[in-house]
C-alpha cells in the first residue's frame, strides 16, 4: 500500500529504475514478509522496512515492481513546488495487466485513455476497484492498495533562511513521540518520520514548515490505521495541525500547485515557473503587438499570491476584461482596431505613434479599506510612422523631337517635360519623380507661323509598352480636354498657339510594370476659318464640329518614355 503522494506533471522525463519502497534487507536481516505499508511525502519515501530515503531531484522513480509480479509496476512523478531544490510527490503511474492508470493533481484519475467519474462507492474497472472522496483517490488491485490525497501548501513570502525556526518545527514533528501517537509506537517505529519530519520541513520557512511537518505527523496516523486496528482519534487542533482543506476538487495548471491562503484553496506558481517573473516583479508576459493589436497575458497563479482577483481587472473601457484560459490559467488582455477598448493613440519625438492601454481594478468606492494591491499595469504598443516610400521615374530621353510633314507644313514638334509650371527645371536623365508628383509637359513647335495656324493636342494616353495601341492604357487628354476621371490633369494653350501644353500627377501601372510611354496625337489647325481652341466645357458634338474644322491630312504622333 502507498500512501500520502500528491500530484503530477512531470516536466523532468528521466527515470530512475529502482524499487524505491523494496530496498535490500540490512546484512544479516531476513525478512519473510515485509511490513506491510510504504508511504511517500514529499520528497522522502519510508519503505516497507521503515528506512529513510529521500529523493533528491525531480524525476520519474519507480516505487514498485514485485520481482514476482509481471502486471504490476508503480512509478512515482516529482516535481517542484515553492522551492526548485526540493521535489515534492506529483502524480503516480501505474502499469495493471491490462491498464495504465494515473492518478494527478486535483483528484485526477485516468484509466488509458478515460477519464472515470468516481465517488465514494467502490467502482470496477478492468478489474481495479477505484474510489474517491476529499481524503484522495484509493486503487485496490489484488493485495495492493494504493492511495493518493493530493497534500496542501500554504503560502508564503519566502524570507531570509535565518527567519526559519527550525526548533519549532522540530518540536512539532517530536508529537509523533507524544499521546494519542504512542499507542502506536509498538507497530509502528516513529523515529524515521519524525527524522523526515524535521530534515524535510526545517528546508522551508516557519509557516510552511509547521504546514509541512503536519504532512508527516498525518502519514504516521494512516500507517497505523492501515497496519493496525488501532484508532489514533482526532490528534489535530487548531493551533497544532488543524484539519487540511482538501485539493482533491481543485484543478491547477502544469506550472501550478495546489496550495491553502486564508482557509481556502488555491493554485500557486511553482517555483520554476514564477522565476522568469520575480527578477522584474512583472505578473506575466510581455506585450504581444501584432499589426493593429495588442494582447497582454497574466498569470494567474502570481494574481492569486497577491490577493487579487482578475475577474475584478478591465480596461480603460470597463467591459473590456480579461480571458483565463481555462486549461493553463494564463488570463489575456487585448484591444484592436475594432475594439479599442479605451485605447489612447499618441506620438512621441522618435516618429512612433503608440497605443496605449491600462489594465485596472474596478473602482470599489464603498470599500473602506483593502487589503490587496491596487493593479494599474500599462501596456502599449510603438509603431513607427512609415516613411515615404517612392517610386522613382526617370525620364529616358530629356526631350523628344520629330519632323513633321503635313501639307504644306515642315515643321520640327518638340516634347519635353518639367518639375514646374514656368517651364524652367527640366526633368533630365538624372532627374527622379516620385508617385503622386505633378509633372509639366510642354509641346512645343518650330517652323510655324503663329499667326497662321495652332497646334492642338487632341489625346494623350499612357500605356506599359511602347506601342501606342498597346492593350493597357491610361488617357489623360481625350478630345482636347482633360480626363474627366481624372482630376489631376490639367490642360493650357491647348490651340491658341504653336505650342501648348497639360500637367498631371505622376502614376504607375497597376502590377508595378517599370515602364510607362506617354503618347500625343497632335493636329494642325488654320487660325483664319475658326477658333481652334478646344470647348472642354461645351458638350461633345461641339467638340466634334471643331475637330472636322482642323482635320490634319498628317496628325503627329509623338511618345516619351519613363522607367522606374
């Protein structure tokens, strides 16, 4: 029979082989049959034979297999509590003729792949006999009895290790020596659990070493009762060892353990866990941005060693509060841009926009007074404004220029683009334009007579190939007028004169293509029979009148081109 374990995850996977409560007999001792009880507290085993060992790591031990036995094998899962050096029983795993059972933290028991619901009344399971009640769960196989209760801590603030009174807690494990104890001693030799006891429970603090050696004084009561029919009665009291508030209910996370505060259960960090916290004092994990979001997650086994409870925590917008998962007991805070939950947007000199939230407590205005902190955690998340990214174009050529024949007209038509209005900055070779910026392209003509005859601009349009036709197009000018889908476009002079020209913000084609043509079509129009000026106000068939008045026997067609 095993008793008095506690619980189990265990993170540590070695395994240590041997039969820790079947240890050899001292020299010269035969023992037929062993005494009949091996008990495990904490990190100290008394055998069958009521030696002392104490396991020294947090690791997987087997406890028993009976040489005899080909369906029994007990192993026991250690791990750390308040302290990282010293383990404490976590669960046991027992492997049946056809069964693999475990029993864990907070009552658990699983059979394979099962989990049973078990109560007081005995229940078979492939032929283990299972029962549950706030005392732990208890397995009968055959001639084994196997329980686990699942002991408490009590939490503490760990002080310096001269604060321990360590004669105190001796003194408390020196009771086994005393009545209702000695009625035992007869079957059962007290000695190793009282030095257990005090080597185990002096390594903690005063509060928890009291709580602690009381483990020890309620393992020596049940091998007597398992060994004898010897009924202790109620040794426990209010100021020695009063009755243990039962964990067999309470379920704590894998960085967790089950723990008493006030009369009542609850989980604390192990102490693994809580050291990544305690070095900065923080209560969880570092803000998580993530595009327009921002998630905060607290653990809540470091709110609950501060009294408070995170059902209480919010946002700035009260309906906001936290999420505990329910599985590893981490609660979430967050906001996005659909729910802001209070968010306050800001800059600072670094060219960082940040967004900041504040987890809080509700305002208990009619409370006089409190004894737990006040939360005001701040959490916010910096974005750097994004700089302006440009697309730079260059001009291929400075200037365009062709010779046009048309009728009785020999005339050379120039192109040319600039960063200004007054035509000065010429956009070179060397020049860069970016997205969105306004670029002039002046048309100009030598060898007409201006008095004469004007040049008007009938269409403009840009494709991403250098034929004119090609599928893609982009117009700017369509009929002598600007597009009126596009309202960057501007035209002027446009047949007043030999030259005229139209202005637009510069552009890419959709897919990021490197180039882009410009193309105009250009025609003559004689200044004597009529006004040559297109009417981009009038309506269109106006407009189609004017353009059979200047039809051109050889309109221009003329391109320039850009890359980026």
């Amino acid at each position: 029979t095993i008793t008095k374990p506690t619980r189990l995850h265990v993170t540590n996977q070695n395994k240590k082989t041997q039969n820790i409560c079947l240890f050899p007999s001292p020299s010269g001792v035969v023992h037929t049959v062993p005494p009949p009880v091996c008990i495990v507290t904490g990190s100290t085993v008394i055998d069958f034979f009521n030696r002392i060992q104490s396991v020294p790591d947090r690791c997987i031990y087997r406890l028993l297999r009976p040489v005899e036995s080909t369906f029994l094998d007990i192993l026991a899962g250690f791990r750390e509590r308040s302290r990282t050096d010293v383990p404490f029983l976590d669960s046991l795993t027992i492997t049946a003729a056809i069964s693999t059972i475990y029993l864990g933290q907070g009552g658990i028991v699983r059979v394979d792949d099962q989990t049973p619901t078990l109560n007081a009344t005995a229940q078979l399971i492939n032929g283990v006999e299972f029962s549950k009640d706030q005392d732990g769960v208890t397995v009968q196989m055959g001639a084994f009895t196997i329980t686990f209760d699942g002991n408490t801590a009590v939490l503490y603030s760990e002080p310096p290790n001269n604060m321990t009174n360590c004669q105190l807690i001796t003194e408390r494990c020196n009771l086994l020596m005393q009545a209702p104890f000695t009625d035992c001693h007869d079957q059962v030799n007290p000695a190793p659990y009282i030095t257990a006891c005090a080597e185990t429970s002096c390594k903690f603090p005063t509060e928890e070493g009291l709580a602690l050696s009381c483990q020890f004084l309620d393992a020596y009561a049940k091998t007597c009762s398992l060994n004898t029919t010897i009924t202790l009665g109620d040794w426990r009291s209010p100021d020695d060892c009063r009755k243990i508030v039962p964990c067999m209910e309470l379920y704590c996370s894998n960085n967790e353990y089950c723990g008493e505060n006030n009369g009542e259960t609850q989980c604390f960090c192990r102490a693994l866990f809580a050291t990544k916290y305690t070095p900065t004092n923080s209560l969880g994990d570092p803000t998580v941005c993530i595009e327009n979001s921002a998630t905060l997650t607290l653990a809540g086994c470091l709110l609950s060693a501060k009294n408070i409870d995170y059902t209480t925590l919010h946002l700035i917008d009260e309906s906001c509060k936290g999420h505990m998962d329910n599985e590893a007991h981490m609660v979430t805070f967050s906001f996005d841009s659909n729910n802001t939950c209070g968010t306050e947007v800001m800059s600072n000199n670094k060219s960082q926009i940040i967004y900041q939230n504040t987890i809080m407590m509700q305002n208990s205005s009619t409370d006089v007074i409190t004894r737990h902190d006040q939360v005001m955690i701040d959490f916010s998340c910096l974005y750097t404004k994004p700089d302006i990214r440009s697309v730079s174009f260059k001009i291929k050529d400075s200037s365009v220029v062709l010779q046009i024949v048309s009728g009785i007209w020999n005339y050379t038509l120039m192109m040319k683009a600039y960063t200004d209005g007054s035509f000065i900055n010429v956009v070179g070779p060397d020049t860069e334009l970016v997205l969105d910026q306004k670029v002039w392209v002046e048309l100009m003509t030598v060898g007409l007579d201006d008095n004469m005859v004007s040049i008007v601009t009938d269409s403009c349009w840009a494709t991403n190939q250098p034929s004119p036709n090609a599928s893609v197009q982009y117009n700017l000018v369509i009929n002598g007028c600007p597009n009126p889908a596009d309202h960057t476009v501007k035209v002027q002079g446009n047949g007043l004169g030999t030259s005229n020209s139209f202005s637009f913000n510069m552009f890419q084609f959709s897919g990021k293509a490197p180039d882009i043509y410009l193309h105009c079509k250009l025609e003559l129009c004689p200044k004597h029979s009529n006004s040559c000026a297109p009417s981009c106000s009038g309506s269109g068939r106006r407009r189609r009148s004017l353009r059979a008045k200047r039809a051109d026997e050889n309109p221009a067609l003329i391109t320039m081109a850009w890359n980026n």
